[in-house]
C-alpha cells in the first residue's frame, strides 16, 4: 500500500515556484530519502504534507486518503524537525507529557506509550528527570524523538534527523532509524550526509529547484547517474610528473598533491599500472578503486556537490 502519495504539486511565493509539479509515491515500510541542497524545495514539500501550508495545485494522499485537514496528518504523522521543538526550562518528562496532550493521548495510555518508547530509545529514567537545556545533544534529539513518537504514528518524518551530532552518535541514530523501520513505519528522511542516504535508504529522491529529478535506489541511481568506476593511485609527490607522463594513454587527473586519478579503470588495471611505473623506478605507495557514489550522482544531476549546513 501506498503510504504517501505526492501528485502533481505545486507552490509559490510572490511569483517564484517553490515546488513545480512534483511527483512521488512512497510505500507503506519504506525508508524513502529526499535530498536536494537548501533551497530545492524539501521544507516546502514537507510542511505541505504535514498540513502546515497550502498548496497551490496538486493532490496529497496518506493511506489512500486525500488529505484535507491538519487534525488527520497528526495522527497519522510523527515529525522530527532538524532544530528540536522541545521546551528547555521543562524536564523531558514534562514536555512528552505536554506533546502527548497535543496528540490527544490519554493519561491511562500515555504510561504505557512512555515506558514502551523509553525503553525502545534506551533513554535513561533520570535524563527524563532534568531540563532539556541541561541535557547533551544526543540526549536532546532522544527526548524530541520520543516526543514525535509518543502518539504511535504511522509515518515518521525526520528533517537532518542526525545534524550536528558526532559521528558515533550518528551511527547510534541510524541503528533507531532502522529499528523503528522494522517495527512497522514509513520513514520520510531529509539529510546532507550521503553516506547516511546510502546505508539507510530503500529509495532516493534527489530534487533540485522545487522539481524532482530523479527517483531510485542508490544502487540505480549509482549505476545511471554516478559515472564510471576509477583507480587512485598515491605516489610521493616528487614522482607524480614523472607518473602523469608515463600514464598519458590512460588520460591521468592529478586530484591531489600524491594522488593520481585513472578514469575507467578497476583493480583488473593494478599490476599492468604497478609493473609500467615500477619499472622506471616510481613506486605507488597505495591503489584505491574508487566506485561511483551518491555525491557523484547529485553531481553529475545538479551540476554541484550537497554541502552540509
């Protein structure tokens, strides 16, 4: 079953098309990505599903159901902003107490939501004891997911869900991510981190200027969009004219002030290139066989890299 469908929709401001006609259907369990750089369109699109703007044409349909109202999309959906939306001077108690009175969940099954949910996020009884301002920044984006999950969605929407967070940390987010996924809901994920996109996505919608240009999974988008597969080679940097001649039939890119890159080439390459160069004495510190990856799509669609906020 379809859990979100997007049809022909449209938005402008003051003369200027935010959204131009966009397409797309998510499916019930997916973990669908959208990425595009500031500006393309994403906060637009998703406040328009989440029922906090109008549209100006076009269809939104959750569950089969065309939306009309506010009221059904909170129910349905559970939204995780990028900044939290969380009361500092309030215990983190407080605040899934206050944003399960929003969700009209009643204090009976507001205990039982609150164990399962701490529980599941491996939240610590006491963090809920002390303000959000007294809490770390993982401790904060627990608390607000806590928060978007306390009325037991459906759909989860996670705007740079993992922004600003230290590596570690971020890989503890994907494992929720996923967890949350297996547990039954659709995922709507935004983020800069294309590594992020890669590990977590089923499909991928890469929008740029308020139009979507393309839909896939990253393997499909990889293999049309990401272009061809290449060998990097590391020399010390005395060696690297010499190398960049002797390599001239294999059109070299000089990508760095040690490395070497060979377009179209694969590790099948690695002992004609190693024996060719070792022969006149430069010797290749390290062969990397570089594949295409999510950045090079959203190059090679864009015309420009997605670079983190």
């Amino acid at each position: 079953m379809k859990a979100l469908e997007v049809i022909n929709v449209s938005k402008s401001y003051n003369g200027s098309k935010v959204l131009d006609n966009v397409t797309l259907s998510i499916d019930e369990g997916e973990i669908f990505g959208l990425l595009g750089p500031n500006g393309a369109g994403k906060t637009t699109l998703i406040e328009i599903v989440l029922g906090f703007r109008r549209r100006d044409s076009g269809t939104i349909k959750i569950f089969g159901r065309e939306i009309s109202s506010r009221e059904f999309n909170k129910k349905i959906i559970g939204y995780v902003p990028q900044e939290h939306l969380l009361y500092d001077n309030l215990s983190g108690l407080d605040n899934l107490r206050y944003f399960a009175g929003l969700y009209g969940v009643k204090t009976s099954e507001f205990k039982k939501r609150l164990n399962k949910i701490i529980n599941f996020l491996g939240i610590d009884e006491n963090i809920l004891k002390k303000d959000v301002s007294k809490l770390s920044g993982g401790q904060r984006r627990r608390v607000a997911l806590a928060t978007s999950l306390i009325h037991d969605p459906k759909i989860m929407i996670m705007d740079e869900p993992t922004t600003g967070l230290d590596p570690n940390v971020r890989r503890e987010f994907w494992k929720l991510i996923m967890s949350l996924n297996e547990e039954g809901k659709t995922i709507i994920l935004t983020t800069h981190y294309m590594e992020e996109a890669d590990e977590l996505c089923s499909r991928i919608a890469i929008i740029d200027n308020g139009k979507i240009l393309s839909i896939g999974t990253p393997e499909e988008l990889k293999k049309k969009y990401g272009g061809e597969e290449s060998l990097i080679l590391r020399i010390k940097t005395r060696y690297l004219d010499n190398a960049m001649e002797l390599l001239s039939n294999y059109q070299p890119e000089k990508v760095s002030e040690d490395e070497i890159k060979l377009s179209g080439l694969n590790e099948e390459y690695i002992p004609k290139i190693r024996n060719l160069l070792e022969n006149k004495g430069i010797w290749v510190d390290k062969f990397e066989v570089r594949k295409p990856s999510l950045d090079d799509v959203f190059i090679n669609l864009t015309g420009r890299r997605l670079i983190s906020e």
